[in-house]
C-alpha cells in the first residue's frame, strides 16, 4: 500500500532548498545519487515555481520505478536550449519546437507528451485596458518569454506579424514575467500558453484577460537523450501513464496542471515541422 501523497511529501525537498538557500537555477540536485538521471524542464517559470511544481513528481517517478532522477533547469529560456544543443540533459521537458530542434541536432527522442491536449498561444491584456481587439495593439511594446518560445512567443508574433501589426517585443524571461509586466502595466500586452497563466499568482491572474488564442499544436515532448539506455526510458515512459491509476500520482499530475501522461513518438510533432520555423539560428 502506497503511502498517501500529503504525507509521504509532508516536506517537500524544494522547501527545505529554500531554507538552506541552495536553490539555484542551474543544477541544483534533489537525489543523493551522483549517479542520478538529470532530468530538466524548460524554464517558462522561476526556478523556485519549478521546483515546487516539479521535484514531486520526480520523487514520485523514483519511488515507483528505482530510477534515480535528479531535478535541473536553467536561468533562461537561451540558456535551457544552449544545454539541450550540447546534450547536457538526460531527460528534458522541452516545447515543441525545441523537440524538432533539438531531435535532429542533439538526438533527444520523444517518447510522452501529456494526454488529450494541444498547446495554444494566447496574447493577454490588462481586464480594466481599452484594447478589445488585436488590431488595438499596433504601435504597444509586447512581452514574449524569449525568442524561440513556441507557442508564447513564435505562433503570438507569427499571428501579429500576419495581420500586419507594429510593435515593439519585449523579451523578459519566462512566462510568470510576462504576466507581471503586463498586470504591471510595463506593457499593453503579453504572450504566454493557458497552462502556465492559470498557475501565476492569482492576484497576477485576476489582474488578465486573453485578448486571442491561436490554433492548437502538439504539446511539450518529455524526451531522452540518446544515451539513456531504451529499458530506463521504457520503465520511466510506463511510469508516466500510469500516474492517473492511483492519488498520488493524481496529486502530482494537478501539481503541474495536467491530466494524464500519454506515449508518444517523433512523428507526434510532424504539425511543427510543417510550420517551417527557423527561430533559432544558432546555439552551442
């Protein structure tokens, strides 16, 4: 019988990061193994968020398969690629245009994404701003999380560009950030996904409104570099899906605003590809 969630987690590893002040945004360890799997997740919020959000589900993931898992991210969106295109990562919970990216550059291969979902752009506003409609953006500064962030950045700027709208981007990090600047009224409006604007502060969320949201896409890829062995990324693939069959794995699916992890394989993100997106020229 497993041990139920709340308390086998009474005190999460991430908190007591906090406490020692150890927390980083590089590569910070959960696990005692040195021999532990890097597993990292793409930085669309603060390390702190992350952490909170993610750690238990690799604990979780751990207990049920004896697979040592050792949390990691980056600073930024660019620095979280430049890991990925030197193959730095073990497992990497990467957006969609990172995977076709980084699956023909580095050999990342996808093998789960999460279940019944498609990602989405969203540009939001200010709920008190005058704009009513995307054409009332032309001539405002707009915040996007970094330059090659898929769905926030790419399929916002793709659509604005379309219809033929001036504006000035602004670049700020992540995605909490952009929800901050534009409740903070730093700029008339911002890119993101749904997925992370329901899981900002709320008082940052009651501040929002989506303005538009763009056609869905095949979701993030968890994916494994090419030198985890097949029977590891297997063990950990039946890990995922079977998160739904018991409350724990409930527990730390709601954790990070999902229903249920599914398999999944390259041909997945054939969508992306057809989108033709060069956004990122170089990375080391």
């Amino acid at each position: 019988m497993h041990m139920p969630f709340k308390r086998k987690y009474s005190v999460p590893v991430w908190a007591m990061w906090l406490m020692s002040g150890c927390i980083l945004v590089s590569t910070q360890t959960w696990g005692a193994s040195e021999q532990a799997y890097s597993f990292s997740v793409v930085p669309q919020q603060s390390a702190t968020k992350l952490a909170r959000t993610w750690v238990p589900l690799l604990q979780l993931l751990q207990q049920k398969t004896g697979i040592p898992l050792r949390f990691v991210t980056a600073p930024d969106i660019p620095t979280f690629e430049n890991r990925l295109a030197r193959g730095e990562y073990d497992f990497a919970y990467m957006n969609p245009y990172h995977y076709t990216v980084f699956h023909q550059n580095s050999g990342y291969q996808a093998f789960a994404k999460q279940a019944n979902k498609r990602i989405r752009g969203i540009l939001v506003v200010r709920q008190d701003s005058e704009t009513q409609a995307v054409e009332d953006l032309e001539g405002q500064v707009i915040a996007f999380p970094a330059p090659a962030a898929f769905a926030a950045t790419l399929l916002v700027r793709s659509y604005l560009n379309n219809q033929g709208i001036t504006y000035e981007p602004k670049f700020v990090s992540s995605h909490d950030s952009v929800y901050r600047a534009v409740s903070g009224e730093f700029t008339g409006a911002g890119g993101g996904i749904v997925r992370t604007l329901e899981s900002v502060d709320p008082e940052v969320r009651a501040q929002l409104r989506i303005l538009w949201k763009s056609p869905g896409y095949t979701p993030h890829a968890f994916s494994a570099h090419p030198r985890v062995p097949a029977p590891v990324v297997e063990k950990l693939q039946q890990a995922l899906r079977e998160l739904v069959n018991h409350p724990e794995g409930l527990d730390v699916l709601k954790n990070v605003n999902f229903g249920a992890i599914e398999p999944a394989v390259d041909n997945d993100w054939e969508d992306i590809r057809k989108l033709n997106i060069d956004a990122i020229k170089s990375v080391n």
